[in-house]
C-alpha cells in the first residue's frame, strides 16, 4: 500500500468515506486504520458496510441527497 496514502489518512482530523463498499483491498482498509488511529470518520453509504462499527458517524442514504444537506448544515450555505 502506498505509504503515503496511509499517512494522510492517519494524520486527517476528519475522514468521509462516501459510497464506499470497502471491497477492494488494500484501499478498503484505509477507514478503518484511520478510525482505530484517532481520526473522526464518517461514512455515507445507502448500504452497511464493515466501517459501520468504527465510524463515528453512519449518515445513511444516497451520497446525492446527503452531501449538500451535510454542505448546508455544516456552512449554511445552498450555493455550491
């Protein structure tokens, strides 16, 4: 795994996983990591996926419908 992408994911205040099966190895284990490390993860998916149990947060639904509304809620804006 590309080390890199594995210490940006570690030293993250915040990870969105959005619309992720968390299938494809080793990519998949990325949220994971980060959770276990410390990093508030949230997930976005219509669907359970194994990151339920460590993510901080489970918003679920269509990342379409959830994204600007999470937009909106977090800066108050509707302008994208």
């Amino acid at each position: 795994m590309n080390e890199q992408a594995v210490q940006t994911c570690l030293d993250c205040e915040i990870l969105i996983c959005v619309g992720s099966s968390l299938e494809v190895h080793p990519a998949g284990t990325l949220p994971v990591k980060a959770a276990l490390s410390g990093v508030y993860v949230v997930q976005i998916n219509p669907f359970s996926t194994p990151l339920d149990k460590y993510a901080h947060c489970n918003l679920t639904g269509k990342a379409g419908k959830i994204l600007p509304l999470l937009w909106q809620a977090v800066w108050q804006e509707s302008n994208f």
